[in-house]
C-alpha cells in the first residue's frame, strides 16, 4: 500500500483535468484520495493503494488530458491514510 501527494503546476484548470484523473482512477479501481484546483492555480492529488495502481495515476497526472499543459508535479510520499473512494474535492 502507498500513498503520495501531487501538486502538479502548468495550465491545469478549467481544461477538465480534475474529472480526467477522476475518470483514470474509477477506471483502474480500488484507489483512495482526491483531487482538488488549489487557489495558486495548481491541481493538489492524493492517491492511495497499490504501488502499481498508484503509480500509473501518477504517470497519468504527469500530461492530463488534451486540453492541460503539466509543467511539473512534485510529489511526497506519505503514509497511507486515504479511505474514502477517490473523488473530487
């Protein structure tokens, strides 16, 4: 089990990337967490489960959907502590 936390910068709001990840992650099943647009205009995940699920929405989250330019995504390991379905916050 593993769990990390994104802030992922670039044009990242109002192009639909909350719902992609969202979609992702109710595709790949059996993830924990959210996503949510902060006010500095960057997109916060945190995505809890298994390694390799994890590390896929990870990935994911590295380009978004079409319309989003990722510039970058930091990311923070943490202990598992999401149980709630993902979803957006």
């Amino acid at each position: 089990m593993k769990q990390v936390k994104l802030i992922i910068s670039g044009r990242v709001q109002g192009v639909g990337f909350r719902a992609s990840v969202l979609d992702e992650a109710t595709r790949m099943g059996e993830l924990r967490g959210y996503v949510r647009n902060l006010p500095a205009g960057t997109v916060e995940a945190r995505i809890c489960g298994q390694d390799e699920r994890v590390k896929h929405l990870v990935e994911f989250c590295h380009h978004g959907p079409p319309h989003a330019q990722v510039s970058s995504v930091d990311i923070e390991e943490e202990a598992p502590s999401e149980s709630a379905p993902f979803r957006i916050r």
